[in-house]
C-alpha cells in the first residue's frame, strides 16, 4: 500500500531539490550591487509620491470573495455531469437543490447590492 505513495514522494522530493537549486544558483550569481535607489520602493529610479500602499475598497473584497465562491461551487458541476447517467433521478435532485440554494444566494448577494461596481 505505501509502495503507491512512493511517486508522489519523489515528485515532492524533486520540486523541492529544484526549487532549492533555483534559489542558490539565484543567490549565487545574481548581483549584488546595492544603492540607495534600488533601497527604495519600486526600483524605478523616480522619487516616490505619497505612500507606498492605497487602501482598497472593501467592495472590491467582497466582489472578489463572492467570484471565488460562485466559481469553486460551479466546478462541482464537472463530477456529477461524467456521472450523470448513473446517479439518476437522484443525482438529478441533488444538482437541482444544490442549483436552488446556489440561485437563492445569488438572488440574496444581487439584492443587498454586493454585485454592484462604483
């Protein structure tokens, strides 16, 4: 049983190794000439105007947050579309309350304005 776990062992073991390698050869060969231009933010040589961070609306993040929701529960139509045939009538009941609850909190984000852009 362990013996199938050996692969993916070795698959970690190698992005690992090659992952180090990258970084010491980085480190290694890179330059390392520091002035005080490339101290500050950017390296692009012009002097900074006001601070280094905006504050981002939180719509943004709630927009964001909503997209990846929606969008990781829409892959869970892949599995039941290849098993379709097989899970029947059943499967077909799932997937249409699991599209009810999906609509109803689409429906709920659409209303209170979480959807909209200014």
């Amino acid at each position: 049983m362990l013996l199938e776990y050996i692969a993916i062992g070795v698959l970690l073991f190698l992005a690992t190794a090659v992952a180090a390698i990258a970084i010491f050869l980085g480190e290694l060969f890179g330059p390392k000439r520091k002035s005080d231009k490339k101290a500050q933010p950017y390296e692009s040589g012009m002097l900074p105007i006001g601070p280094g961070t905006r504050r981002m609306p939180v719509r943004f993040y709630l927009i964001a947050v909503l997209f990846i929701l929606f969008d990781i529960e829409i892959v869970f139509f892949l599995p039941w579309a290849v098993v379709f045939r097989q899970l029947g009538l059943f499967g077909l009941i799932e997937m249409i309350i699991f599209i009810g609850i999906l609509l109803v909190g689409y429906i709920y984000a659409w209303k209170k304005g979480a959807l909209e852009w200014e």
